[in-house]
C-alpha cells in the first residue's frame, strides 16, 4: 500500500470509478467516461493496483466466441474508495484556496 502523486489524469480516473464505486469496468470503458485516452489509462490502473487501490480480474470467455479479446475488469477496493475520494476533496479544497486568493498587483 502506498500513496501516490496525483496528476490530473489519475484525478479523472478516480472521479469516474467514484461514480459508481462497485461498478467493474474495462479500461476502454474508463477511459471514455474519465476523457482519457486509453494508452493513458491503463498505466494508471496499474500504479492504482500496486498500491492497493484498485483490484483487477480477466473476464472469463473464450475470445473467438465473443469475437474480441478478453477484457481486465478493474473496481475499488475499500481502501481505493477511501483514498479516491481523500484525493478529489483535497484537490478542491487547493482550488477552492486558489480561487479565494486576491491579485497580487
């Protein structure tokens, strides 16, 4: 378990895996709803299941039958809901200071 720098990217992905935090979701699924690009996204996932935030599973179908590659489902772990959201309210407490904050001229 760890922490992690939070770039806006990851930002977006947990706001989207925040709107339903029991939802299982692909990458490319994720990736359309954050506004991401997928090569993007997935590098997060990764970094987000190093260190325990997000746990991951290959569906279980065979590929010729469904006529596409078996797709990694990705979902919150309890820990990862409570990091998720520590990190998006402390993003807008810092803009939410940057906001407030009068011209210096």
């Amino acid at each position: 378990m760890g922490t992690l720098r939070m770039t806006t990217p990851r930002l977006l992905a947990l706001q989207a895996m925040l709107d339903d935090p029991e939802r299982e979701r692909y990458g490319l699924d994720l990736a359309t709803q954050a506004g991401l690009e997928p090569a993007t996204v997935y590098p997060i996932l990764v970094a987000f299941e190093t260190v325990g935030w997000v746990s991951s599973r290959e569906e279980d179908v065979d590929a010729h039958a469904v006529g596409r590659p078996r797709r990694r489902y990705y979902r919150l772990t309890p820990t990862g809901v409570t990091a998720a959201r520590e990190a998006v309210a402390a993003r807008r407490q810092r803009a939410a200071r940057g906001l407030s904050r009068r011209p210096a001229w």
